[in-house]
C-alpha cells in the first residue's frame, strides 16, 4: 500500500530546537560530573552526537519511510532501488531519502519476508517528494532475517539450528545497560557475572574461557588472553539486532562458539541524519534485610548514564557515531564501576560492486572487583577479607573491512586489531606491569551460488596474540589459522547444510589441530508455516592463557594454575520444530526442540584444595585451597526447550512479546558410568523435573546450574503509552562443590533460605510525549526479591528508573 500524505501528516522525525538540547544538555551533565568528575568526556560525547551534517544542492530529494502493514512498526535494512541503478537501505527507523534529477523515476521497495512494492512517479521540478510505503508481511515471524547462523542472511524458520531475534525496541525499552542484559531475557541463555552459557552447557568460570562466541558484525570479538568477553565494550546502541545462536557453531566461528555465537549487527544510515539520546537514572531500595545495609542516607545506592548515536549516508560515504557513559554506586560495598565508550564505524562505496571502510572502538573503564561476600547474614553485601581492588582498563579495537561483489560471487575482507590493557594497581602491588593483550586477526568470507539451488560460504580465519599479565607469570605468544567451508542444497521444501572447518591453535611452543570439525543440518517446510529441523554440529576449545596460567587471588582466595590443561571437543544436536501462526493482525511463532551438548574433557573451574598439608605444612589452609581449571571428562547436556515470540495488533493494542521454557539434565559421565546408557539417563532426565533425587543422581550432576529457566517478556502499546511486564526464574543451584560449601557454610545457608529458585519481576510504562520524545519509568525486581544467581554475590534489590529519549 502506498500513501502520498502531506508532510506534516507523515511519520518522519524532526529535528529538535536547539535550545531544547541546550537545556538537555545542561542539566544531565551537571548531573552526571557532579557524581563522577567525568564532565569532559561527557561533553566531548554530546558533541560529537549533536553534530548534524546538511547536504545542499539542486535537484529532487525523495524522503520516505517504510513501515511494516500489520504493526506499523519501523523497518530497517529494507532494499530501496531508484530507477534500477541507484540503491540504498532504509536505517533502523525505517527511513530513507536519495536526491535525484526531475523526471521520471520508479522506486522498488523489497526485504525477505515481506511482499515486493514497486512505485512510479514523475516530477518535473525542482523540490521534495515525500512517501509512506506499507508492506505486507508473510508470517513475520518465521520471515526474520538472520545472519550468524550460516554467514549469510537467510530467513530464521529455514535455519538447521534455534535462533532468537532480539530486535532495537527491546534493548531500549528495557533500558539495558549493557549486552549481558540483553541477553538475559532470550530464553535457555544465561549470563552469570559476567559468564555466559546457554543450555546448562557451561558452569560459572568469572568469565574465563567462554564457551559463547560473541561476535561484533559477524567477527568474534573475545579477549586475547582470558578468552573472556567485555559485555560493555559492545554498541548495543546502534545494534539493528542482535542474533542468538543455539548449539556448536565451531565450524563457522572456530574456538569459543562450542555452546552458541552471538552476533550484534550495526546498522547503516541513509542521507537522512538520525540522531538518537536516551538519558537514564537510577536508585535502589534498600533490601529486605535491613541489617545487609552498609551504605548511609547520602550514599545510596544509584546509577546514571547515557547513550546516544548518530547515523547518516552521503552520496558514497557512509557514518555511525555511537557511544555510551555510564556510572554505578553499588549496592555490594567497593563494587562501584564507571565507563566511557565511543565507537566510530564508517564505509566508502567506491562503486556499485566495491566498498571499504574503518570501524573504531574505544572504552575507559573502572571497576570494583567483588568476588565473595563476607557471610549470608549482615555481611552479605560486603566483601570477604581486607583487601579492596579497583581495575582500570583502557579497551580499543580498530577494525579495517572491505566487500567486493564479482558477477555471483562475493568477497568479504575483515581485519580486527583488538586490546585489552588493564592498569596495575601500584598502591596495592608497586612491583607489578600493566597487563595487555593484543590479539590481530583477518577473517576472509567467500560466498558464490554454484548452480541453482546450490550456495557456498567459504573462507579463512586467522589470529595472532600477544600478552602480558600481572595475574599470571611471563609472556605469551600464541596463533589460530583456519579454513572453512559450508555448502547449502535449498530445492522445493527441503534444505540442506554440509560444512567443515580444520583449524589449527597453538601457545609458545605448543601447538594443536583440531582435525576436521563436521556440521550437517536439514530443514523441512511441511505445511507453510511449520518447518521441521535437525542438525549435528562438532566444536572445539583450546584452553586460554588465564585458565592454564593465572596464579592469583580475588578477595583472600587463591586462583591456581593448571599447566597439564588440555582442549576439550564435543558436539551439538537437536531437532526441532518451529509453527507460525496468525491471529488477525498478531503473528507469532511457537518453537519446540530437543538437545543434546556432550563434551570430552571439559574444562571447568573446581574450588578444592590443591596443596596438601602433608607437602605444606606450615601454608596456611587458606593458601592451600582455592579455584583451578581442571578437565572434568566426558559431559552429557540433554533437555528441551520451548518459546514463543510474536507481535502484532490486537484491536488497537500493539503486542511484542518473547518468552520460553528450558529443561536441562546436565551429567558428567566419567563419574557416573551408568550415565552412559540413554536408557539409564532418560529415566533421570525425565524423573528429574521435579526435584532431582539427590541419593541416585547427585553424584553425576555438574555444579553451578539452573537446570530449569523460564523467561517472559511481553509488552502492549495504545496510542501514546506501553505498558510493560517481564519475569526471569532460575531454579536454585543443586550442587556446589563440596569444599567450597565447607569453607564458605554461608552460601549453603543462603541457597537453602531460597527454597526451589528465584522469580524476579519487572515492569516498565512509557509515555510518548512528543513526536521526538519519550518518557519511561521502570521498576526491577518490584517484589525486591533477595537471590543470588551464582553463590556469594547478591544481585541488585528493587530499583526505580526513569528513561528519556530523544530522536531526530
């Protein structure tokens, strides 16, 4: 459908006054500097998102927007052609505009998933000309377009694999701080202080050694010598979505994508300027138990920030600007964090078929470190011993990309310079070097339809590494090189995925292949909106520097090392069944599969004494005993899981909704042989829903799980105010190691205190003020509910929120 309205009738987005942005202005920074001294960053960031680029010219502007039929929402990376030769995307608003010679001219609007709309018009002077352009959509859920799940955009019920789709509106009206809590609200995903698993497929490790690949616009992104991922590093504030990948992508990614891939997409502008700002301020109530209060009247806990951004496209030249500020007092004692973070992504379009560019990345960073707290009882939310530690970071990465497209093939380039420096912290440890790691990769992406019906995705990958430490001793050479490819049949109703990837990791002097990692997935589409769906895919670890070498303490406990460390390897499996459906103008999607993760020496951190008394005598038990990373053996992670996500109108009601349910029965076989039989471990999966039967099963149960999740989050809109609802429960931990409960009984106390989990609730409301604005308040955790989601450290009691927005 398409509609010539008048202009002031059109949903586009206008500029703000200036003395509105003035007074904006004023008022946050002043804020913001009085709380954390910051106000030249601030200042430097506001500037550089308020500046706003003016094209002049003669000629014929057409401005447009693209808007989804049934919801009426935004569309972003909609293909918009001019008259065959001049292309272009619409940005994350929908919006596009291209400035043309009077005449004749026909626009063609077109996206995955939705019903082609073609336009003709003629225009003979000089001017503007304005349009809305409603699509149809299929079942657009099952229509969603993802990227990670076969580097390569295919529609989301055609993928061998589960995906989530998390999509702009939620990061913003949940008023996420950073990517972890993203993630936290897409089911059978988990990220625990800082550590991420989906599935039960990995315990609480402090973010050492992940399982989860994260992947900034298709590259990892994963540090050098910890393997650990920097949640706030992430521009989430310009992400036109963020992809979930289930199960081992090994194949496609390499080490680290054993569990899942996450990928934050950035969008691109288009020559009309969009400039985004959303203003946050926080404070929590004081927990249930009065007497964990540590903090006075005028200390209370709080946090404040703001993100902001800036897309445009210029005839050839392309720019995002982006960054985020963010200060937190709080609620643990010496937990107190501050960052500032800029991020710069540009793209030249030399031609039609070549464009090249440079994105930059930059964060400051401080953080306390709270590991333990001092007892379950009026200390909980203070920490364990007399010594406080405060990190300093500096975080950068600089990232050259080019694409050439040849005939039906094309060719991706990609290189990523990516640091982490970590400044000593010379009060405490005068004698110690700053730590840095430096990692240089190259990921080179071939992709060609070979015959019809037939595609390929080829390539190479590669990195070097560098690093320093001050938390393990030396320093560390290491290298990845590896090739890929992945074939993919699609004829009638079928589809068919073959890919395998040989890679080859090594550290100093020690090297290791991985010999040939397999993937093989089909995806049937039995009636138009059901699609049934298996896959088998192998992945690979090499251990990190941190998990082989780090000798360390973190709050009086003591991190050992582990020099015999070895790679683990494993596969993925599922099948799956996704259904679409449609209720009036409300399409959602319903998705049932069953998995299975099993993993060969697996590596996990175990709290334990590793220094015997006989050996050492006269070392206290307290420098004996601590956490190191060990190979468990063989590990077993079966279940199910179950989601729905929809949206759409109901009457006048807008719907958008996500939320699922996930069983795990995670074992480790080579304690419990008996596990292996599929007969044998069905009986305990199933018998198992309920309460776990400790006496049969609690010896073959690996420690640090929730082994039922459920999640939900649902929001309505009417006019100019949403209302909002979400729930995240984690069922309680049922095994902890054994030596660490004796040295810490507290967090046994605790855990029996919360009963069979946790269910933590939010609610948010938004008024749309003005055509630019929009106000929101939001309640977490608004039954102040008191829960650990990993034992010793208190997550956050209740907090009030209010969130500004501006666009234009």
């Amino acid at each position: 459908m398409l509609r010539n309205n008048n202009p002031a009738k059109l949903v586009f987005v206008c500029a703000l006054k200036q003395i509105v942005l003035k007074n904006q202005e004023s008022v946050i920074f002043t804020h913001l500097a009085k709380s954390m001294r910051r106000l030249r960053l601030l200042l430097f960031m506001i500037f550089v998102s308020l500046v706003i680029f003016k094209v002049s010219g003669q000629g014929l502007l057409i401005n447009g927007v693209v808007l989804d039929e049934n919801t009426l929402k935004p569309l972003g990376n909609v293909s918009v052609t001019i008259d065959k030769k001049i292309n272009g995307q619409t940005d994350s608003l929908g919006f596009f505009s291209f400035s043309v010679q009077p005449g004749k001219h026909q626009i063609k609007v077109s996206r995955v998933g939705y019903k082609n709309y073609d336009i003709s018009f003629e225009e003979q002077l000089d001017g503007k000309r304005e349009f809305q352009v409603l699509l149809v959509p299929f079942v657009n859920q099952l229509n969603q377009v993802v990227i990670a799940g076969s580097r390569g955009a295919k529609e989301v019920s055609r993928e061998v694999t589960s995906v989530n789709i998390i999509q702009p509106y939620l990061i913003s009206n949940s008023n996420s701080n950073d990517l972890s809590d993203v993630l936290n609200k897409v089911p059978g995903v988990s990220v625990v202080d800082g550590q991420a698993t989906m599935r039960g497929g990995a315990g609480f490790s402090y973010n050492t050694g992940s399982r989860v690949a994260v992947l900034l616009d298709d590259m990892p992104l994963l540090g050098a010598d910890l393997g650990d991922i920097r949640w706030t590093f992430l521009p989430i504030e310009s992400a036109e979505q963020i992809e979930v990948i289930k199960g081992s992508a090994s194949v496609l990614y390499g080490s680290s994508a054993l569990n899942g891939t996450v990928n934050v997409r950035t969008g691109w502008g288009t020559q009309k300027p969009v400039t985004k700002i959303q203003f946050y301020q926080g404070i929590l109530s004081d927990p249930k138990r009065k007497e964990t209060i540590w903090w006075s009247k005028v200390t209370h806990p709080m946090n404040q920030g703001m993100f902001y951004s800036h897309k445009q496209s210029w005839k050839k030249f392309d720019l995002v600007v982006c960054g985020n500020v963010n200060a937190i007092h709080s609620h643990l004692e010496d937990n107190d964090a501050f960052r500032a973070r800029n991020y710069l992504k540009t793209r030249y379009r030399f031609s039609k078929n070549f464009s090249a560019g440079v994105n930059v990345n930059l964060m400051w960073e401080q953080a306390g470190r709270f590991f333990l707290w001092a007892d379950a009882d009026s200390g909980a939310l203070k920490q364990i011993g007399t010594t406080r530690v405060r990190d300093f970071y500096r975080i950068f990465s600089f990232d050259p990309h080019a694409e050439w497209q040849a005939g039906k093939s094309t060719h991706s380039f990609k290189g990523r310079f990516y640091q982490i420096h970590r400044y000593s912290a010379k009060t405490l440890y005068p004698n110690d070097n700053d730590a840095i790691a430096n990692i240089y990769a190259f990921d080179y992406n071939y992709k060609r339809n070979l015959i019809k019906n037939l595609d390929i995705i080829a390539g190479t990958y590669s990195t070097t590494l560098w690093a320093i430490g001050n938390v393990y001793k030396g320093t560390f050479a290491g290298f990845s090189t590896a090739a890929f490819s992945q074939l993919e049949y699609r004829k009638h109703r079928w589809s068919f995925v073959l890919g395998g990837r040989y890679e080859l990791n090594g550290l100093n002097e020690y090297s290791q292949p991985t010999g040939l990692l397999k993937r093989i997935g089909l995806n049937y589409q039995a009636t138009s909106t059901t699609f049934i769906r298996a896959n088998y895919s192998e992945g690979f670890r090499f251990p990190t520097i941190g998990e082989k070498y780090v000798d360390d303490k973190v709050s009086g406990l003591r991190i050992f090392p582990n020099n015999n460390l070895v790679s683990e390897k494993g596969w993925t499996a599922e099948i799956g069944v996704q259904q679409g459906f449609k209720i009036g103008n409300f399409n959602g999607a319903l998705d049932f599969a069953i998995f299975n993760q099993e993993f060969d020496s697996m590596i996990e951190f175990r709290f334990d004494q590793w220094l015997s008394s006989v050996d050492y005598p006269t070392l206290p038990i307290f420098q004996r005993v601590g956490f190191k990373a060990i190979n468990i053996g063989q590990t077993r992670t079966a279940g199910f899981e179950i989601s729905l996500t929809g949206e759409g109108r109901i009457n006048d009601i807008l719907i958008r909704t996500i939320g699922g349910f996930t069983y795990s029965m995670p074992v480790n076989l080579s304690t419990n042989p008996e596990m292996e039989s599929w007969s044998y471990y069905g009986k305990a999966l199933f018998s198992s829903m309920g309460k776990l039967d400790s006496v049969k099963y609690y010896s073959a149960i690996l420690p640090y799980r929730n082994r039922k999740t459920a999640k939900w989050d649902i929001e309505g809109s009417w006019k100019k105010f949403s209302l909002g609802y979400s729930f995240n429960y984690y069922s309680v931990y049922e095994k902890i190691d054994p030596f660490f409960l004796v040295f810490t009984p507290s967090i046994k106390t605790f855990f029996e205190r919360t009963g069979a989990g946790n269910m933590v609730q939010n609610v948010r409301i938004s008024y749309q003020m003005t055509q630019q604005s929009r106000l929101a308040f939001l309640v977490n955790n608004f039954t102040n509910e008191e829960y650990a989601t990993r034992p010793g450290k208190i997550d956050p009691p209740r907090s009030f929120n209010i969130q500004l927005r501006i666009m234009f």
